[in-house]
C-alpha cells in the first residue's frame, strides 16, 4: 500500500494510514532495500525541496497588495486562511506549488496576481511507528541515525521482531529500507551510518 504524508502535517492521519500499511506487509519484507544494498550514499545530505508542515510560520507577499499578503502560521489541519481567499491547504505542498495555488485563487479578485511565500519558521520532523514504547512524531536533530531516534521513542517493545525495522522515504522516489537491531546497535555493515531525513518515517514490526 502507497501511503501519502508529510512532516508533521495530519499526523494522526499519517499514523493511522502508516501502520495499517506496516501491518499488511509483517509477513515479509515487502520489497524492501536492504540498507546495505542502498545505493544513495547513507550519510549524504543531498537538499530537496522543502515541503510545508503544520506549524511552518509562512510569509506570503501578494505583489502591490498589502491586504493579502502576511505572516501566517500553517494551521494543524495544514490550512492557512488569507484575506480575499480564505481557506487555502498549505501542508504538504512547496512554497512555489503554494504560491501558484494562491495566484489561482486570486484570479478572480486580481488581475495577474504575483505571490510569493516564504517559510520563516520551521522544525523538521519525522514520525516513529510500531513496537516502540513511544510511538508518534520526534522533532529530527541534525545527523541523527535509525538507532538514536529508537532510542528516543523509548526503545522497542517486548512485540517488536529485532530483524523487521523499516525506514520509509517518500523522496526522491518512494522507498522502504531494511535494518536489524543487531546492526544498529553493533555498528554492522551501513545500519549505523545512515542518516534521516525530515519526512522520514521509521516502523517496528
């Protein structure tokens, strides 16, 4: 199952869809890379485009038109509200893709309207799911590994199955790797050197 989400953005939505998805697939390793077999360089920080969250505090400049443009922080259910547009979903989206949906919507009010958005404010986040004793978001320190966010959640369950932790990466390309505990905690093989990324959500089967 292909599974939609976004940093932080509809959380508990993202939670649900996330673990229904990680349970479908507990009988086998579902086409998972092994993180030994990954080709991406696990430590590298190769940027991508920033994707709107929940709480992102936004800046958004309508050309020659003080009364739309503002600061506004992104709503919990990823919706910013504007002058002249109202309700508009922010979440999930990067600041140019936002930008063009509020010229869209300005259309109708002005002529050949130019937006602009800025994100001001943000913390990146990823979200941890399964048999760990804390499941759910974890603000994202730089250079942080499977192991640390593990351990952050509280550590594994009595439940979780050792050999089945999953990160899923939505991008570039979607992707599901594969890491033992064995290897995150004994520095076996790429496991410990693997970095995560905003976005990034780690299951424990």
């Amino acid at each position: 199952m292909r599974c939609s989400y976004v940093r932080y953005a509809g959380v508990m939505a993202v939670l649900v869809c996330l673990s229904a998805w990680a349970s479908a697939c507990a009988s086998s390793t579902g086409g998972a890379i092994k993180v030994d077999d990954l080709k991406e360089d696990p430590v590298a920080t190769t940027p991508r485009e920033y994707l709107i969250a929940v709480g992102d505090m936004l800046n958004i400049q309508v050309y020659n038109d003080a009364q739309t443009s503002g600061k506004t922080r992104v709503r919990t259910d990823g919706r910013i509200t504007l002058p002249l547009v109202n309700d508009v979903v922010a979440a999930g989206k990067t600041p140019i893709q936002l930008a063009r949906d509020i010229e869209a919507a300005l259309k109708s009010v002005i002529l050949a309207p130019q937006v602009t958005v800025i994100v001001e404010d943000f913390t990146p986040t990823i979200s941890v799911l399964g048999e760990v004793a804390k499941p759910g978001p974890q603000t994202l320190a730089r250079d942080t590994g499977v192991a640390d966010v593990l351990a952050a959640a509280g550590g594994l369950t009595n439940f979780a199955h050792k050999d089945r932790i999953f990160v899923v990466r939505s991008s570039p390309q979607p992707i599901r790797i594969h890491f033992t505990y064995d290897a995150l905690t004994k520095g076996i093989g790429r496991a410990p050197l693997f970095r995560l990324r905003a976005g990034d959500v780690v299951v424990v089967e």
